[in-house]
C-alpha cells in the first residue's frame, strides 16, 4: 500500500485567552485523527499556531502594562502546557507574529494583488477616542434601538433577537473604555470574493472537500446571491502585520491567521530538512483542515481564493465539528460549566476527556453534550469495566509463565476482533469515532464474556490447571492487547502502559492483526481508576464564577454565550461590517449551521400557507427569482428565493407555499426580501434538486402551520 503524505491544521486557538473544554473538542478530535493516520503507517504532519494579532490583544498589553509580545508569549506558553496535559501532539506549534508569517503575508497579498482582486475604499466606523481604535459592533454596547433592552452589543440583540447596526443603538458605549464612540471615517482595502464566485461555486459543490450540510448550506446562504467584497485591512493602532505598500493599515487577524498553516508549516520544514513546496505546493499532498462551525465560512469561501491566487493547495478536507454544551446547557462561568483545560488536569484524568469526546464525534456538524452523569458511567463502564478489565483479571496468573508459545483455540474471538480492523480503520478515517468506539466496546464485551465464562481465577486454584489457565490468560491479554491498539489514537497513555505490560510497544495498527505469544510480561501495574464524582464537582465548584461582581464593560463576549471547538479572533475587530464574513463568537447565535432548536426555539418560527401571486426572473442573479406571496387578505410579501434552476416563474403562480413569516428584512442587492420560502434539497443524481414545500389542498394563504 502507498504511503499517504498528508497536512494536518487545527483551527488557530486566539492568544487573548486561556484553552477551555469547549476548544479541546477540536483539537482531541484532530489528534486522534492524526494518531490514526501515523499509526495505520502514514505520513503525517500536525501544525498548530497561537492566532496572536488585534485589537484586543493591543488593548489587554494595554491594560496589562506589557508589550503585546510579552503577553502572546506568556499565552502561547499556556496553550502548550494544556495541549500536553491532554496528549494533543504537534509537529509544530508556532505563532502568527513571526517571520516566516510576515513573509508569506507579503508573497499573498502581492499575488493577489497581481490577480487583480483588491480594491480600496473610504469606510465610516466607530471610534473610541480614549483607546484611540476602531471599534467592531462586539465592541460596541447600548440600548437595543427595537426594545430598549440595555447592555446589547452594536449587531443583534439577545432579548427581541432584532439585528441592527451598531450605529443604531441608543445610548452607544465602547466595551474598552466606556466612553461614547464617534463615527470616523477611514480608508479599507478589501478583496472582491464575487471575481471568484464560479470558483468557489465549483470547489464547494463538487467532489468530497465538505460535508454535504456545509456545501448546501453555502449553496444557499451565500451563492445564491453576490458575493459580499471582504475587508481585509485595518487602520492604525492595531497590533499585527504593517501592509507593506499601504503605510499606517495593517492586515486584518483573519487575513494572516490562516496564512499561519503555511508559516507553521515553514518552521516544521527548516527544522526537518524539508521544502516548503512539497508540503503546500505538491498535488500528492492531501492537506486536511479542522475547526468549528462558527469559522466555516472564512474556511469555505475566502481562503481557497488566497491559496488559488497565491499557488498554493487547496483543501483536500475541511472536517468541521459542532458546538459543546454541559448537561445540556451553554457552558457557563457562574453555574461552573466554563471549565479551563487546567483546572479540568487539576482534578480528573485527560484521558476520560478524550474517550468521552470521541464517544460523541462523528462526521456530521451536530453539538456534542457533555453530560457529566453520563461521563462518570462511560468511563466506569467502558474504559474500566470492559477494556482495563481484560488485564486486571487475568495479567497476574502469568507473570511468572508468560503468554502461551502457541495462540490457543479460542473460538474465533482473536480473529473476529482481528476481522473488526478494516471498519473500524474506515471509521477513524471519516472521523464516525462515535461508531468505533461502539464497535470497540462490543468487541470488550464478547471478550469479557469469555474471561468470565472460563473463571480463570477458579480454575488458578488447582495447579493442575496451569495449562488451561496460561491459555485463557493469552487470548484475553491478546485481545485486550488489540482493543488497545484500536484505542490507541483516542487513549496513547494506555497504549503505552499496555505495551510496557506486555512487553511490546504499540505502534502500528497492524498489531491487531497478530497474536503475541511466548512472551514474557511484566508486573500488572494499576491501569485506570474509576471516576470519584467527589472530584467533578470540586472542578465545577472551581470554575464557578460570581459575574454579579464582574463590571459591565469587557473586551469579549461574556462566557453564556455559546462555544465553539475554537474560538477565534474572528470579526471581534475593529472595522467589521456585518456581512456574509462576521464570523466569530459573536456571529454564533445567528450562525445557521450552529442551532440547537428546542421546541420553544422552534415555536418562534412563524410559518405560513402563502399563494405565489406573482414570479419573474431577476436578470442579474444566477439562482433567484422574485415571488410576491399573498399571507392573505391585503398582505403581500416581496420574497427572493434561490430556486431558479428548479422552476420557471409562469410554473409557480397560483401555487400555495408555506412561508416563514417573522424573518427580519433583508436588503439586497436587488431589493427588499421580506421573507423566506421553505424547500426541500439533496434530491436527484447529483443531490442539487429543490423541491417546495406545499400545504394539502384546502388550506388558505395566512394560516399558521402548526
């Protein structure tokens, strides 16, 4: 078989913050990813990096009294400790405030400039006159200009969910110095992501590089429509990369953030005798990128176009996980759920942290829960009831005799486990680790099934049965042995101890397919401990904070809201509009890809029955169609709609739809949209078919779907 070359990145971890439960999902996902890949034999490499420029990483050195420098080394440092404490291996972990980052910002920048898709233009932001910096709408806070409701930041408010610009809030106030901002103009380079839309159109909706969810949610949430011009400079002050031929603006975090992979990648490569090109120029690379959902679109739409300009590889992949909640809440500093990496190491053990994730990955977007009863019972029942079981009750009758010469009969257990290999290989390959876990833990149960049946423990009694008893001791100490191999990229601590057992370290996936005989073990030592929940509550009561006594004002979103396997600089910046590229903590409510509906979340959805009255082309869109919809009586919505290539406006009039009623205006290029239709998509040989959703015949336009 042909060795892989594949690159390996995790999202970049925001060096204005400490790593917490929520982040570690991406990156224990990544590395038992990569722990996969090395272990079935293939090369390779994991690169990480702090994303260390902004404005609020400028404003904390500030308020700190230290240079930025200092504080993204004091973090960076943080972040590389709590990445040990859980296992998390890179080849490299660099920073975005290096040389090698610099560089390749200019090498970027001068190709895209080249491909002639920058231009500039005058920008009208708010200003703090007191930090002296723009100000983005997260770092702006008032009075929601819908309701009232005070303390709402400059996009969206919590209460009414109304969205806005942060220009309209009442009584606005800057979250840095409290003071009111002013409204200033500046000048902006941008990048005009519509010159590449075919581009990005045929990198999204063809072949494997997103899951399905994301490439259709792409499909009609941004293509359908022009694609929005992406600000890609910030003006002085700002902490981050001067833009070489336009003196005083800076590139903003997001321009050189994921230009952070390649410089990561660069230090991985001096270090290692390699060439940059063979690794971000080279077709038989795969490059493979993880993050959360809330950074999909950075990832997706904006991206490929810098590494196309610059020529650079584009994602083979990009793997993109959901959100975590505790006990089914949005993790929380005052009920203790907003739990650091470190004081999670100070009380339980990272391996529970990283089966317990990997019982809840799969390949789809879903949120993950940690439900910490649940935690509790999983690794009780599982790592210690059925795989650390194996050795703990049959190592110590062979001590002294060692494995058997010759593997016993055992009734096919070794080679079904064996057999087990291939899919649970394709399992970790697609990331479905939910799916080998489960496959894993009913291979522990057969195997537990035989320890118990066979009583060696009865049989070790009577010396006459020495034999019998070094025979079932192999085939579970065999078997346990493979389990392990196939938890060895989710638990390598216990890999290693169970190699050191018996004598034979772990480091292939082909192991499992071999039985080890006529060998000597050592002394069983103590494996894994059960969980003592006296602990988690000591780590929940640890991480509980009284934000009664926290002032109002800060430089971030406060912990309830919700989090994300990373959490970015993202459009936390000064001078990011709202529009299609506002990712980030603060996008995260509005984020489609990021709902968790319960039935009252659900219940605020107003459906309609509409009547199309009226459908016509809009000449200068590639996917829509404008609709008139009839909610009844004398109300009309004026509603646009991607479904052009599925029907033809002389179709659609008369026809009774269903409609979501209560959307907030969107203006667009082509007008007012009032609305939203409901479809059904994924049909037809090539997935891309659109169906309307319609009421039984009877219903009347107004009526509320129920």
């Amino acid at each position: 078989m042909t060795q892989r070359r594949i690159l390996v990145t995790a999202a970049l971890p925001y060096a204005n913050g400490h790593i917490h439960i929520g982040h570690l999902v991406e990156y224990i996902q990544t590395d038992i990813w990569v722990r996969y890949q090395k272990l079935a034999g293939n090369r390779c490499v994991f690169v990480c990096a702090d994303d260390t420029h902004g404005t609020a990483i400028m404003l904390r050195a500030r308020q700190e009294k230290r240079s930025e420098t200092a504080l993204i080394a004091d973090m960076r440092q943080a972040h590389v400790d709590d990445f040990a404490g859980f296992g998390i291996e890179f080849d490299n972990y660099g920073s975005t405030h290096c040389d090698e980052n610099r560089a390749l910002c200019g090498e970027f920048w001068g190709a895209i400039r080249k491909a002639g898709l920058v231009s500039e233009r005058e920008v009208e932001q708010l200003y703090d006159p007191v930090e002296k910096t723009f100000l983005a709408d997260r770092f702006v806070k008032g009075k929601c200009p819908k309701c009232g409701t005070p303390d709402q930041y400059g996009d969206n408010c919590e209460k009414c969910f109304s969205t806005y610009n942060a220009t309209d809030l009442i009584d606005p106030y800057s979250v840095f110095s409290g003071t009111k901002p002013e409204l200033r103009p500046a000048m902006h380079w941008f990048i005009r992501t519509e010159d590449e839309h075919a581009f990005i159109e045929q990198w999204t909706q063809t072949g494997d590089h997103l899951h399905s969810d994301v490439a259709n949610w792409l499909a009609s949430a941004f293509l359908v429509d022009e694609l929005h011009d992406w600000d890609v400079s910030r003006p002085a002050k700002y902490f981050g990369f001067e833009i070489p031929d336009a003196p005083g603006n800076y590139w903003y975090v997001w321009f050189d953030a994921p230009i952070g992979y390649i410089a990561s990648t660069h230090q991985w490569c001096k270090a290692n005798n390699e060439q940059l090109a063979d690794w971000w120029q080279n077709p038989d690379v795969e490059i493979h990128h993880f993050i959360g959902k809330d950074i999909t679109r950075f990832h997706t739409l904006f991206w490929p176009v810098m590494l196309k300009a610059a020529g650079y590889t584009l994602p083979t992949k990009v793997h993109i996980h959901g959100f975590l909640t505790v006990d089914g809440e949005k993790m929380s500093k005052s009920k203790g759920t907003f739990v650091r990496a470190s004081t999670y190491l100070k009380h339980l053990d990272p391996q529970w942290l990283r089966y317990y994730y990997a019982t809840k990955l799969t390949p789809k977007l879903d949120n993950l829960d940690l439900n910490l009863d649940e935690f509790a019972e999983k690794i009780d029942g599982d790592l210690v009831g059925k795989i650390v079981n194996l050795a703990s009750r049959t190592a110590r009758f062979v001590e002294q005799s060692g494995l058997s010469a010759k593997y016993p009969e055992d009734g096919g257990l070794f080679a079904d486990t064996a057999a087990a290999g291939r899919e649970l290989a394709d399992a970790y390959q697609v990331c479905d680790f939910n799916r080998a876990m489960r496959t894993i833990m009913l291979l522990g149960d057969r195997a537990n099934k035989f320890v118990a049946d066979a009583e060696p423990w009865k049989l070790n009694k009577d010396p006459a049965n020495a034999g019998r008893v070094q025979d079932i001791c192999t085939v579970a100490l065999n078997v346990f042995r493979q389990l392990v191999t196939y938890l060895a990229p989710v638990l390598p601590k216990l890999a290693a101890e169970a190699g050191a057992l018996l004598n034979d370290p772990i480091t292939s996936w082909e192991q499992s397919q071999q039985p080890l005989v006529g060998t000597k073990i050592a002394k069983f030592e103590h494996l894994m401990n059960r969980v003592d929940r006296k602990r988690i509550t000591a780590m929940i009561e640890e991480s509980r904070e009284d934000l009664a006594a926290k002032p109002t004002t800060q430089a971030a979103p406060t912990a309830e809201t919700p989090v994300a396997g990373t959490l970015p600089a993202g459009a936390a910046e000064a001078g990011a509009a709202p529009s299609q590229w506002s990712d980030g903590p603060e996008a995260l409510a509005a984020e489609p890809l990021a709902a968790v509906c319960t039935i009252d979340d659900f219940t605020k959805v107003d459906l309609r029955v509409a009547r199309i009255v009226a459908a016509e082309h809009v000449p200068e869109a590639k996917k829509l169609l404008r609709l008139t919809l009839s909610l009844g009586g004398e109300e009309k919505r004026n509603v646009f709609a991607g479904i052009k290539s599925a029907y033809k406006p002389e179709e659609l009039v008369g026809r009774l739809i269903i409609c979501v009623a209560n959307l907030q205006p969107r203006q667009m290029k082509f007008g007012l949209s009032e609305g939203m239709v409901t479809a059904a998509g994924g049909g037809g040989p090539d997935g891309k078919e659109i169906f309307l959703l319609s009421p039984d015949s009877g219903a009347k336009p107004g009526q509320r779907v129920h």
